[in-house]
C-alpha cells in the first residue's frame, strides 16, 4: 500500500503493465542475490512477482500468510477438512499456509485476475497439492490489467451450495461497487448453507468519515453514494464504504453481517488485529424473500 499521496498519484497513472515491469526491475538485484544465496523457498514468488501486498522475503512472506491463516481459524473457525474458496488468491501468499494445515480430504479453488500469480501457483503449489485449484480468470481491473470481461458479470466457475468457507483478503477494497455486489451474489450461490466468509475492506461510519476524507497521506476525497474513492482515474485503486451501505449490499443478496472488526488504517494500532477492516458474515439457512 502507498502510502505517500503524490507517489500513489504518479504510480496509478501508469498501466498495469508498466507498473509490472517497474515493480520487476526495482527488486531485481536483491531477487538476484536472495537467489545465489539461497534465501528463498520454493512456494514462495520472488519480490518482483509480488503484486498484492507488501513484497517480502520469503520468511516475512510466509509469517503474512500464517497470519492470515491464524485470523481464518480464529474468525470463522476454519477446519482441516472444509472445502475453501480463495477469491483473489494473488500469487499463493494464504496458499503456502493453508498447505500444510488443510489434509488431503478438503478442497482449496482459489482464483485470480492476474495470469502471473495463477501460473505461479499452479506450477509450485498444484504440483505438490492436487486438491489445491487455481484458475485464471481474465477479468477488467484499471489496477491489474485490462482485460474485456467485466467483474460484475463473471459467474463463479463453481457448484452451488458446495463451500465451507469463502475468503478474500484485500480484493473488495480494490473493486467497484457494482462488482462488489455482484461478488456477495456469487458467494451466495457457491456458499453451503449456513456457511460463513471472511474478507477485508476499509469501512466507515459517520463519526469516521471526515476523517478518511482529509488524511493527509491515505484519503478517500471522492464522495459517492455510501461510499468513498481515493482515485477517479482509477476506480478500482481504493474504495471505502459505509458500514451501512455495506450491510445493506448483504442483505440483498441474502447474506448476514456477522461482525466487523475494525483495523488500523484509520488510525490507533492498539488492539487491532489487521490493517483493514475484517468483516464476517453468513449465508442465510432460510433466504427472505
């Protein structure tokens, strides 16, 4: 995340590709020395590669990923033997630590919209891990690339009612409002009944909004309706919402706020478990009509 205003300005005016191959030539000579120096893993990508996320060695790459894996059993309970959905699983960073803790009977699917991470993933997870499943899926985001197909009319490649669990970590906050809605809908269909999903997202309420609007380094300056970007030329850059916005895109689509548990990006670190913002929530047993 960039923090710095008139550096986040300059790097969202490239494309994706441009910022790709900035992000590759910046860590090249350390990805260079980490490799004739053997500090590197197997599973895990080199910095170059990383494009979600802070870009890691390997050890700090994986303790992300165990953390993550830590607030998913600890949030929504997940067991050794659900069948998990990934949305947005980037390039394997909650991969690398769900293989060792999920046994041969469950089934990870995770899918991105980066063919960089999918290619990854399949050529080093997959090939130890037969019931780990990663799919590229050509989706338009101004922030990854510039594909055709749009994500508020992607339809999940997936069986419905067939997952214990449904995750993502920073992707809602790198959406539009009409694809994130359309998201909620597909969870919905995948979710078993009475199953439950965990995603990130920067949240606001009344009390908090002019705050986020003004921060000096980290604002959402663009008021919408319920919700907030930092970018117009980017849409997809940064977008906060309205707690209450958002527990009404839930509703909709028959799904239940469970929880949100507030990070740190609006301020104070002192008992926040995350920089975003957590929100659980649950599939309805018995959907409103």
């Amino acid at each position: 995340m960039i923090q710095n205003k008139p550096l986040r300005s300059f790097w969202y005016s490239l494309s994706s590709n441009q910022r790709f191959l900035i992000r590759k030539l910046y860590y090249f000579p350390i990805d260079l020395y980490d490799r004739i120096t053997g500090n590197y893993h197997k599973y895990v990508p080199p910095r170059g590669y990383i494009y979600t996320g802070s870009p890691a060695n390997y050890k700090d790459y994986i303790k992300q990923g165990e953390q993550q894996l830590g607030l998913l059993k600890s949030e929504i309970e997940l067991r050794q033997n659900d069948s998990v959905l990934d949305i947005g699983s980037g390039i394997g960073r909650t991969a690398i630590a769900l293989t060792s803790y999920l046994d041969k009977t469950a089934r990870y699917e995770g899918f991105d919209v980066v063919q960089l991470g999918i290619k990854w993933c399949d050529s080093k997870i997959k090939k130890d891990f037969p019931n780990f499943n990663f799919k590229y899926i050509p989706l338009f985001n101004d922030l990854y690339n510039n594909a055709n197909l749009k994500a508020s009319e992607f339809i999940f490649p997936y069986e419905k009612n067939f997952f214990d669990k449904v995750f993502s970590f920073s992707v809602f906050t790198h959406m539009q409002i009409d694809e994130i809605q359309h998201y909620f809908s597909e969870i919905y269909k995948v979710l078993k009944p009475n199953g439950i999903a965990f995603s990130t997202f920067f949240i606001y309420d009344d009390a908090s909004e002019n705050k986020i609007s003004q921060n000096k380094e980290f604002d959402f300056s663009h008021k919408k309706n319920g919700y907030r970007l930092m970018s117009n030329n980017v849409k997809s850059g940064n977008i906060a919402i309205h707690k209450d916005k958002l527990k009404a895109m839930l509703e909709f689509e028959n799904l239940t706020l469970v929880k949100v548990i507030d990070g740190f990006w609006k301020g104070s670190r002192e008992n926040k478990i995350e920089y975003q913002d957590i929100v659980i929530f649950k599939k309805r047993a018995n959907p409103l009509t």
